[in-house]
C-alpha cells in the first residue's frame, strides 16, 4: 500500500534536511519543519526496497557489475515514460548529478573559461563550475506574467568568446517551470551557432504537474545531439538521493569517449547498492509515482492558497518539481526581517540569493510532505505574517 500521509520519523537517522536544520537555519530540530533541501519525506517505493532487503539477506556486498539490467530498465524507462528510444550504450554513470556536472566541466573546458547558467538556478551549478576553476556565466532569467523566461538575445550580446557550455536546467529549479518545445529549441539552435556544449539536466523531469507536459531536448531540438550531454536519475523521482547515482546519456559517440576519459581519470565506479535500487525504481515504480503526481499537486494547491491569503506574497505556480519558489519584495521588507519572521516561526525554506542574486527576495519551499505536515507549516506562515492581513 502506498500512504504519503505515514508519520515517518527522521530525526537522528543521518538526514541532512532533518538533522542539520538546526545549524544551518537555527530552526530547532525538535520542533522545527524543514523545507528546504530537496528531497522528499515519504517511504521509497516498495520494489526500491525490496531490493535494497534482497541484497542486505545475501549479505554479501562486492563490487557491481555486469549493469546489463540496468540499461535494459533504463531504456524501458525513458521509452514507457517519455517515448524516448535511448540507446544503451548512450549512458555513463556518476556519483550523482553534480559529480556529472563536474566531469562535464573537466571533459569540455579549460580552468577560466565560462561555463553560462540561466539565474537564478539551482545553487551547485555555480559551486560546481567555481570550484572547478571555471568563469560562471550567468544570463538573468526575465520574469514576465508571474513566468521565468529566458532572454538569448541579452545571453547572446553578453558572451566574451570563452564560453564553451551551458547547463540548463530543465524543468527549471527554482522556478518549476517546464520549458516548451520551442524555447528548448531556441537554447539548442545557440549552442548549435557557437559551438557549445548543452548539459540538459532533467532530474525533475518525472515530476511534472497535471495539466503540463516536459519535452526531453535530445527529441525536441535533435539538431544538437552531436553537442548534447542528458543528465537523468532515479533520486528526486523516487525520493533515492542517498544513492548518489546519475546517468550522462551522451549520443554523440566521439564526445561520450571525450567524457568517459574524464570519468575513468577520477575513477568513478558503480556503487552497487545504488544501481540495484535505480534499476528496480525504472523496472517497478511507475504506480508509486503516478500516486505520488496528484498527492504533490495537493500541495501545491494548498501552499498557493496560503500564499493568497497573505498580502504581499506570491509563488510561481508550480508546473514541475516539489519546489515552490515564493517571492517576498512586495513585503516591504529586507531580506533579513522576512527571514527572520520565518525562523521564528520554525520553518526553514531555502534562501533564495543562494540561487542567484536575482533570487535575493524570495525563498524556496520544499512541499514534499505529508499533506498534514504542510498544512501545519502554512498556518505558521500565515501566522508569522499576520500583520500584512
């Protein structure tokens, strides 16, 4: 039985969202409702476990391999899901995203030339690119008619000659939105002129709202396989992020060898328990997430309704993700008096400037919870801005 509304106690059980809340927001633990990293509070579908329990009963826990099967419920994936016919020997696997990100960076660049960001965006995309000794390239994101848009001709006046890849983020975190045909074509037909690596990252591309459809790059805009890296994974979809593994689908042959040296150079290897759970998401998860869909979409509609009910507040309305991104210029206050309104309430959402400053107004809420636990956090919200009503 699938039950998103199950008390599921995750303190003290080496949860990042949960047990270090406390440090970073000054939230307390005890008493506190984490909002913020995005991972969600519900049970991991029962074929994830149930693979997870097969492999600790066999007790024995060697190095991985042959990934076969994972391929095979990979391709099954993509193709049941998003009428997508991928090709096994497309996929390279990562410790995660970011670390995909990383091997990106390493393969297509040199230390100091630029990698562009559509902002704000998902924070460790700039980390990653800094980190690696890479000029983040950011192009503010247009907000027009409550929207994120994407401005390529002001991208395309701001380039320097250096850049050699854009990471985009697709459907868009923070913002929830899915990108159409068009504009995804758009972005391809740019790199296509300047000869850029286009990093499509589609982890949230299982999470799509009623009403909204995601369109994958590589079959909208097939012009740019040839400079086209996909990132996917099974850890928002199936709420797995502890797995810390990701997928490349690099088509183009010449550039996936390109990649593949990079990721031999950091000797990235399969981490069994990881890949067992992934492929039993792909092969059996698809009534957990067509359960999870309408429950999240619930939230969604209970948060904009909270949000409403509060003079000076508004949120983007959520067309993919679980991540609300909710604006508070309109307030009157700082950064720092809404912040604190929020701690002192006991909820802790991330900071929008950590995505950009473009964000520097606004926060992002993490709804994947049980409908009981966001309503208890949305009537804090309303009561910690009761003056504005």
């Amino acid at each position: 039985m699938i039950d998103f509304d199950e008390i599921i106690d995750r303190r003290n059980t080496h949860a990042q969202k949960w047990d270090e809340v406390e440090d970073r927001y000054g939230v307390p633990t005890a008493t506190g409702i984490p909002l913020w990293i995005a991972d969600m509070d519900f049970r991991a579908p029962a074929a994830v476990n149930a693979a997870l329990q097969q492999m600790v009963d066999h007790g024995v826990h060697g190095y991985y391999g042959p990934d076969d099967s994972f391929r095979e419920a990979l391709v099954g994936w993509m193709a049941r899901r998003h009428d997508w016919q991928i090709q096994p020997e497309w996929a390279l696997q990562t410790h995660g995203l970011g670390n995909a990100l990383a091997v990106t960076i390493n393969a297509c660049s040199a230390p100091g030339e630029g990698v562009i960001v559509f902002s704000p965006v998902y924070h460790s995309f700039m980390r990653i690119i800094k980190a690696n000794d890479r000029r983040v390239h950011a192009s503010p994101l247009r907000l027009e008619d409550g929207r994120f848009h994407m401005d390529i001709a002001a991208l395309e006046a701001s380039l320097t000659g250096d850049e050699k890849i854009l990471f985009l983020c697709s459907p868009h975190n923070p913002g929830g939105r899915v990108w159409s045909a068009d504009e995804l074509r758009e972005v391809a037909d740019f790199c296509l002129r300047r000869n850029i690596i286009l990093v499509s990252d589609e982890v949230h591309h299982d999470l799509i709202m009623p009403g909204h459809s995601h369109s994958i790059t590589s079959k909208v805009a097939p012009e740019v396989r040839d400079l086209l890296i996909t990132l996917v994974a099974t850890s928002k979809t199936f709420n797995i992020a502890g797995i810390e593994t990701g997928t490349m689908l690099v088509e183009n042959e010449s550039l996936r060898r390109q990649v593949a040296r990079v990721r031999g150079a950091m000797n990235i290897s399969n981490n069994r328990f990881g890949m067992l759970m992934a492929e039993a998401a792909y092969r059996d998860g698809d009534a957990w997430l067509d359960t999870l869909i309408p429950y999240l979409d619930r939230n969604r509609q209970m948060m904009n309704d909270a949000i409403a009910g509060i003079p000076g507040l508004s949120v983007m309305n959520l067309e993919a993700t679980y991540l609300a991104w909710a604006d508070f210029s309109n307030t009157g206050m700082t950064r720092e008096e809404f912040t604190a309104r929020l701690t002192g309430a006991g909820l802790a959402p991330s900071e929008g400037h950590t995505f950009g400053p473009e964000g520097d107004l606004w926060m992002r809420f993490n709804i994947a919870c049980r409908h009981a636990l966001l309503d208890e956090a949305m009537t804090r919200l309303s009561d910690a801005f009761a003056d504005l009503q």
